[in-house]
C-alpha cells in the first residue's frame, strides 16, 4: 500500500513521492516514470511536445538562462552563448578535449591544460557540472510541472565507460540541481531493463547493447543471470554517433556548393545553419529516399544512397568496436541472445541492417531508442521505491555467501538466488609453511571485493598440524537449512580438527538493504572486475616472490654470480610494480622474472633427475 499524504499549500491528495529516471543525454535528456496505474513505465512530456529535452543551454545578455528546444534554436544566431554537448566536457582537461576543439563553437578555456575545462559565456564561467545541473533543473521543473508533485529523488544514467570522475560529477550536477540521486547506473543495464530483461529470476541471457546518440557510440556486452546484470565488455567511440552523420552530410554539400570549409568555419551563424539543415535530412531519410532544401539561395540535396555510402565507414567502425567487444567478452558471436537498439541514430536503417547482420539475427527496437535508457532508470527507480516486491523471493537466498581469500577477494559458495535450504562446499589450503590456523571470514554480497560486501561472521580454525604451505586440505562448507540458518563448518581433513559457526545471514537485513546491495553490484560491476583482476595480479606476484625467495635460499650455491644479480635484479623490479598498482605493469615483471629463472631451474630440475637416475640400482 503506497503512503497518502496531503499537500499542505493545495489541500490535495499526494501519493509518497515518486522516484524518477533520468536520461541525461549529451543531445538529448528526458525524465521517465513508472505510471502509477498501469505499472509500465513511460517517458513524461506536455502535451504535444516530444519527451526529449535538448540537452542545451543559452544564456541571454541579461544573465538568464533557458534550457531545451527554446535554447536549441540559438545554435545559429548566438553560437557563443548557445551551449550544447556539454556532457562531453565531463570531468575533463583541456588538454582531453583540444584536438576536438573546432567541435564547439562556444568558448571553452584554455588557459590551464591540466584542470577540469570550464566554458566561457560572456564575462562568466561554468563548469560542465554547471551547465548538467541547469539541464537535470530544468527536467526536475517539467516533471513537477507534470507530475503536480515535488519531484526529488532520482536514478541518473551514464554511459558504460564514464569512469569515476566523471560519475561523481553528474551525482555532483543532481545534487546541484536539488536532486537526491539514489543511483548512478549505467545506460545499457537501464536499456535492457526497460526491455524487461533481468526481471526474470529464471533467466540466463547474454545480450549486446548497441548504443549509437548524438555524440558517443557504446557496445556493451551484459550477461544477466538470476537479475544480475554483468558487465562483460564493453568497447565504443566517445567520439563518434549521429553528429558525425550530420557533419558527412554538411561536407558533401560544400562540394556540392562549392563553399570551402574555411568560409564555413570563418562563419558560425552559416556552420551552425548548415549542421541543423544537416540533421533534418538524415532524420528525413531514415523513412523517405531523397532530401531537398534551399539555404541562402544554394540548393541542398542528397538522396538515401549517399547517405549510406557516406556514412558507411562510420557504421564499419562500429561493427569493428562490436567485434572487439564480443572477442573481449570472451564469447562467441552466436552466443549472443539478444541485440538491443538504443540511442536515436539507430532509427538510420543501414545502422539497424549492419548491426543486425553482423550479429546475425534481428535486433530489438520496438520500445523507442532514445527514451530506452529513460524507461529503464524509471524502472530501477521503481524497484528502488520498494514497489516491485516480487524482485525479492523468500524462498532464495537474496545475496551471495561467501569467505574472504587472499587479497581480500570474495570467494562466493552459495550464490544469490539459490534455492533454501541448499549446501555448498569447497578446499582451501594454507599459504605460509607450518601455518596451524585459518581463519575464515563470511561475507554476503554481491562486490568482488569483500570490504564492499556485508561481514557476516568470522572464526579461527586452529590446530591444523605443522606442514608446508599448500599440504594442509581444509574444507568450508556452507549449509542453510529451512528456516534461512547458515551453518559455516570449516574442517582440516588430514587432522580432522573442526570448527563451527551459526549465523542468519537476513537478520538486520531490510529489503531495502538489499535492494541496495544488488544495483551497488551492477553500479561497480566494471570497477570490481578491475580491482580484483589488480588484486589476483598482486597475489600471484607475491607468490613468485616467495617461492623465489625459497628456490635462492636452497639453491644458491648452483648459479652463477650474474644469474643471482639478474635475479635479484628482476625481483626488486617485481616487488616495486607490487606497490604501484598497476596489473599489466606486475603482470609484465613476474614475466621478466620468469624468463630469468626458468633457464636454471631446468637446469637444476635436469640434475636433480639425472643424481636420481643415478642412485637407483636396478
Ligand atoms: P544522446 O544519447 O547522445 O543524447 P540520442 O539517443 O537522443 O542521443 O540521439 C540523438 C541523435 O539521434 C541525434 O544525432 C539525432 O539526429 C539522431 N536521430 C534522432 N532521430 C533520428 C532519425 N529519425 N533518424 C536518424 N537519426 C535520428
Ligand atoms: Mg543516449
């Protein structure tokens, strides 16, 4: 039963707030709900009007701002005080963007190289959080305009790649915009949801998301199993989508008008002119095969054909990113379920053919491509507000158990949505020679990383008898019996000593708790997949070290004295990349280690062979 409450000014009936999805686009933003009746979730607009807000900003000599399709049609006579694709300038440097510079025909300062870009708007500066936060200000006043209730929590989606930063700053632009925002996700996770993928507790699906807007182009390759989304891979251009299309066109009509480019960029009023003019004929032959139009007396024309052809390296560069993305899922092409469309540049139909061919089978548009991703925060906003209980089953386990490994890495035994009462177990052995006890940690969660995880219990199993590293056979296993108990047993099977635990792992636990521990899980999929890739890397690279270190103290006497040096040499490199945290960098010295010591130790490996040849009597 959703709360009633009475607004105080009005007199009114009010529902318990409702929590929005937002799609804050680099062209276009929109806010998306889950309607209150129907449960389907739909994009909010006026009436007549379109849902898609330009994600642009002009200011007006008096200092006034106005946001959308009123700003948008600035872009031609004041290109200076007319700011658009600001999300691209996201938690970035001068330096990140110059060689894209001529892009923007506003002023973006360079001064400083190094420091966060601001744009330059008469005598006044903003920052690219500034001018996100006018446009999630402008979206919130639609909203309440529309919805006749204050609107102030909200889930925002990015892109796949934004990297922490560049999160942080669009959590930075809600709150500026006096937005709670409950969640930051990313937009091809949001374009599957609204697809009502992942919402099925049963299902296993991988599915590709292919995500061509105004300014970006994002492959993503999800794995969705149990309603966890995983991310895959993900592959792309920051710099490429349908304003590259726009652009293909403006260049074929200065051949064919003869204007030279630099007369074009001498003159941003004709420029911008020619960019909208641009953008109507492509939108116009993605459903008619020819475009005609008069500028300042020049006919503009192109058909369906040159289009496509002009536009067709652009395609073949993004199949080429999907095709990377596939091979880094590490999957092949046909195990891919299901394409989905997303973003408006999908409406070109050579866009839909190629991706379609290329992966083989029909790709999913029926829900409109640029309010997708809106739809599918609306719905994750929505599981959020506590409003679709049946996500969460009382029968499952709702959130992995686990131990802590080396590195502080979860170690998952019962994964979420297992069925009660289940059983699970698994070997470990110990690290340091002579270790008599261990101790194991549990943990629930979803997080690679088990200090993102929720601590659940921790004892010591002692006793385990003096061996060397690696003998001792000592077996956890989980049971959750019935009523939801965890029974954690830990036993070392050659001594047989055992310890034992009891704990309820829901208890203190609140739905949405959990609800919470989930979309943290598909938040930070790709940085977890980063950090324990960094983690695995540094725990292999000590334990080189260590056995190095032993093979040296047996074997010194056997290699020469440029072998030690070379040794010690690459160890200290090895144990210097240990500190600098950087996977490749340690990947590549144990490499450099190994290639020194593989020679001796054959070496020795081949006397050793050869001295017990040689004692044997036959
Ligand atoms: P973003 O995610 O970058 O904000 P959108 O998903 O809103 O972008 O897509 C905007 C792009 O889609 C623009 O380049 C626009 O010209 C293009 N677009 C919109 N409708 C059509 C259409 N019917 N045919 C071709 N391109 C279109
Ligand atoms: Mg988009």
């Amino acid at each position: 039963m959703a709360k009633i409450g009475i607004n105080i000014a009005t007199g009114s009936l009010q529902k318990e707030e409702m929590i929005v999805g937002i799609d804050l686009g680099t062209t276009n933003s929109l806010v998306a709900i889950i309607h209150p009746e129907s449960k389907q979730p739909i994009a909010l607009k006026e009436h007549n009007s379109s849902s898609l807000v330009p994600s642009v900003v002009h200011f007006d000599e008096m200092g006034g701002l106005t946001v959308g399709e009123e700003a948008r049609k600035f872009l031609i006579t004041e290109p200076q005080n007319t700011i658009f694709s600001a999300k691209r300038l996201m938690g970035k440097s001068y330096n990140d963007v110059k060689q894209n510079a001529s892009f923007f025909t506003y002023k973006v300062i360079d001064d400083d190289t190094e420091s966060l870009v601001k744009v330059q708007v008469g005598d006044k500066f903003y920052s690219p959080i500034d001018l996100s936060s006018f446009i999630l200000k402008e979206l919130k006043a639609r909203a309440e305009h529309i919805l006749k209730t204050p609107v102030t929590k909200a889930v925002i989606t990015v892109p796949a790649y934004f990297n922490d930063a560049q999160r942080q700053a669009t959590r930075d632009a809600g709150k500026l915009a006096g937005l709670d925002v409950l969640r930051i996700i990313n937009e091809p996770t949001a374009a599957s949801l609204a697809y009502g993928l992942g919402l099925n507790k049963d299902e296993q699906k991988t599915i590709a998301v292919y995500d061509l807007g105004g300014g970006t182009f994002d492959i993503s390759i999800l794995q969705i199993t149990n309603g966890i989304f995983e991310v895959l891979s993900t592959n792309g251009d920051t710099y490429l989508g349908g304003d590259d299309f726009d652009r293909a066109i403006v260049k074929h009509w200065l051949q064919q008008t003869g204007l030279s480019e630099e007369e074009m960029s001498g003159n941003k009023e004709l420029s911008q002119a020619l960019r909208l003019k641009a953008e109507e004929a492509k939108k116009h032959l993605s459903s008619n095969n020819t475009f005609e139009a008069k500028l300042n007396g020049d006919l503009l024309r192109i058909t369906k054909a040159e289009f496509n052809e002009l536009i067709a390296p652009l395609i073949s560069k993004t199949i080429d990113s999907c095709r990377n993305a596939v091979k880094d899922a590490g999957i092949e092409i046909s195990a891919i379920d299901t394409v989905v469309m997303v973003g408006g540049s999908t409406r070109v139909p050579a866009v839909k053919e190629a991706v379609s061919s290329f992966f083989g089978k029909p790709v999913h548009d029926e829900v409109n491509p640029d309010e997708v991703v809106a739809l599918g925060a609306a719905v994750q906003a929505d599981i959020l507000a506590g409003n679709n209980k049946e996500f969460l089953l009382l029968d499952i386990t709702p959130l992995s158990l686990g131990i802590e490994t080396m590195g502080g890495l979860m170690d998952v035994l019962i994964p979420r949505n297992s069925k009660i009462p289940t059983k699970a177990g698994r070997q470990y052995t110990t690290s340091k020679d002579g270790q008599s006890g261990m101790r194991i940690s549990v943990f629930q969660g979803e997080r690679d990383l088990v200090q993102d995880n929720r601590k659940l219990a921790e004892f010591n199993l002692t006793g385990i008898p003096a061996m060397p590293a690696g003998l001792p056979k000592v077996e956890v296993s989980f049971l959750i019996n019935a009523d939801g108990i965890l029974v954690v047993t830990a036993r070392e099977l050659r001594s047989g000593v055992e310890q034992k635990i009891e704990v309820k792992p829901q208890y203190g636990l609140s739905d949405e708790d959990v609800e919470k521990m989930l979309l943290d899980s598909i938040t930070h999929a790709k940085d977890d997949i980063a950090k324990r890739a960094l983690v695995e890397a540094k725990t292999e690279g000590e334990q080189l070290l260590e056995t190095t270190e032993k093979f040296l103290t047996k074997n010194a006497q056997q290699l020469t004295q440029e072998e030690l040096v070379q040794t010690a040499e690459a160890m200290q490199a090895l144990q210097l990349a240990l500190t600098m945290e950087d996977k490749d960098l340690i990947h590549k010295k144990m490499e450099e280690l190994n290639d020194i010591s593989r020679p001796y130790a054959e070496r020795l490996m081949d006397m050793a062979v050869s001295q017990a040849m040689k004692g044997k009597t036959i």
